[in-house]
C-alpha cells in the first residue's frame, strides 16, 4: 500500500532559507506548496529541486501581506483538493528595509509587519482547521535574533519578529491537545540575498563561531520540528546564531 501524500506549504520558499526547507520536505517525500511574491523563475528552479529530491509540488504565487490573496489562493487550492489536508506550514516569507526609527517612514513600519506578522495570521490561519481536525499538525515561524534582542535600525523588522514570537507561544497552547506544534527559529546571519548587502568579513568577527549560517543548517532545523520526533516541542522559540546571542 502507497503512503497517503504529506502537504506542506512553504511561504517564501523561491529563495534562500524557504528554498532549502522546500528541497528538505521533497527529500521526505512532501508535496510542497512553495509560495512566492514575484520572483516566478526562482520558485520554478525550487520545484525541479523539490523533484529531483523526490518530491514534488507546486509554485504558488500570493503576497502574504494580503489578507484578502493568501486567503483566495489557499481557499481555491483546498477546494481543488477535497479531502488533502496541508499539515506543515513554514511561514518563511520575510523582508528586511533597515533604517533608524528616526527616519523610518509609514510605509516602511508598515510593510517590514505585514510581511512577516501579518503574514503569519494571513496564511496560518486558513490552514488551522485541517490540522485541528485531523488532529495532526506542524507549524514552523522563522523569526529572528532581532526579534529577540532587538538590533538597531530593525525597529520595524523587530516588531514583526517579536510580534510572530508572542503569537507562537499563544497559538501552541491553544492547539498542542489536538496534536499540532507550533515553533519558532530564530536565525542569526544566514547567507542568502537578504543579507548581500552586509559586509560579511566585518560582522563575522562578532559571531563566536565564526561565521554566517548557511541556509541548510537553518532548514536541518526546522526539519527536526516537523518530524514526528519533535512532537512534544512547542511553543518555542530555537536560536541557530553561532553563539552570537544567548
Ligand atoms: P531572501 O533570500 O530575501 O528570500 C525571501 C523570500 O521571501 C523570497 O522567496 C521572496 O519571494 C519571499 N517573499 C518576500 N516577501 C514576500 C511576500 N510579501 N509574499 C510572499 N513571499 C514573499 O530571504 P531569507 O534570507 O531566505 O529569509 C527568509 C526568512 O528568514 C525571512 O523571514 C527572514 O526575515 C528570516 N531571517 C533571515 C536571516 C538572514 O540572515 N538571511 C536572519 C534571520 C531571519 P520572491 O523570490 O518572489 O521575492
């Protein structure tokens, strides 16, 4: 008999940390669900990844910010699929635009927290009573140092973490009875796009360890929360920072 197919949704899964998760879950063997704002190529080169890992899935283009598009594209994805529940949601997607508050426009408040926190309820939030009911389900939210400690310049990107940290610790208790773990991973410096524009030989003098965080180790982590071992993990919030912050 065939294993039933496993569905996991990765926002922000065309680049960087989510393209890593993505292959990671078609290694397992998922369906993934790789979510991406615009960059339409990237997330294709994900899927043929995804595939040669022995997986498979599709690209899904929505912005997360919007309420309105993750809840379309998600609804219209469950009604083409009666009765696939997507048991894995990573909340990947994220952006950074750092400037002291001092100079921190409206806009850039505005859409460094609804990528990521807004994000988080906007996509989450439609997946839950699947989980709930088939009373298994894994909910990884990939945060930040900053969100912890907070970093100057990051007052906006701060919030949006801290704020994703609060509604993991809530959302775990109100959902760990009925078998789903809800998580976060809080990376230090990892080298994707996202970081190119840091000098990297600078900042590495301050990690004890060294170095940046390749995109992998990030998602060999987030794999260990969604295996059936972490089932009794939730409502935490897990550093991978090299030593820089503890
Ligand atoms: P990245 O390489 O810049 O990739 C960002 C990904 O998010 C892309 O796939 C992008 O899609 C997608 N995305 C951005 N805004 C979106 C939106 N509104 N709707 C849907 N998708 C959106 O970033 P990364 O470094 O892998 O970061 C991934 C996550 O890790 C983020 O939440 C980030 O805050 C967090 N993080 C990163 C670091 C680091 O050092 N890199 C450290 C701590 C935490 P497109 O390709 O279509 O643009």
């Amino acid at each position: 008999m065939t294993e039933p197919t496993k569905y996991a949704l990765v926002t922000g899964g065309s680049r960087g940390i989510g393209r890593e998760i993505c292959l990671k879950l078609g290694g397992r063997g998922y369906y993934v669900l790789i979510n991406y704002q615009s960059n339409a190529a990237e997330a294709e080169k994900t899927l043929a990844g995804v595939r040669a890992a022995g997986g498979d899935g599709e690209t899904m283009q929505f912005d997360v910010a919007s309420g309105e598009a993750a809840g379309a594209a998600i609804a219209a994805w469950q009604q083409a699929h009666k009765g696939a529940c997507i048991e894995v949601v990573v909340n990947n997607a994220g952006i950074r635009d750092d400037v002291l508050m001092m100079w921190m426009e409206p806009q850039q408040w505005h859409t460094v927290i609804a990528t990521s926190l807004d994000g988080f309820y906007n996509v989450t939030r439609p997946l839950l009573r699947d989980m709930l009911v088939n009373r298994f389900g894994r909910i990884v939210n990939i945060v930040s140092l900053s969100g912890i400690k907070g970093l100057p310049g990051q007052a906006n990107y701060a919030a949006a973490k801290g704020g994703v940290i609060a509604a993991t610790k809530a959302l775990a208790q109100e959902v760990a009875k009925k078998g789903v773990t809800v998580n976060a991973i809080a990376p230090g410096f990892v080298r994707t796009d996202m970081t190119a524009d840091i000098d990297e030989a600078e900042i590495r003098k301050q990690i004890p360890a060294g170095r940046f965080c390749e995109p992998a180790e990030v998602a060999d982590l987030a794999m260990f929360l969604i295996s059936d071992k972490a089932s009794y993990i939730t409502g935490e919030v897990i550093s991978i920072n090299g030593g820089l912050y503890t």
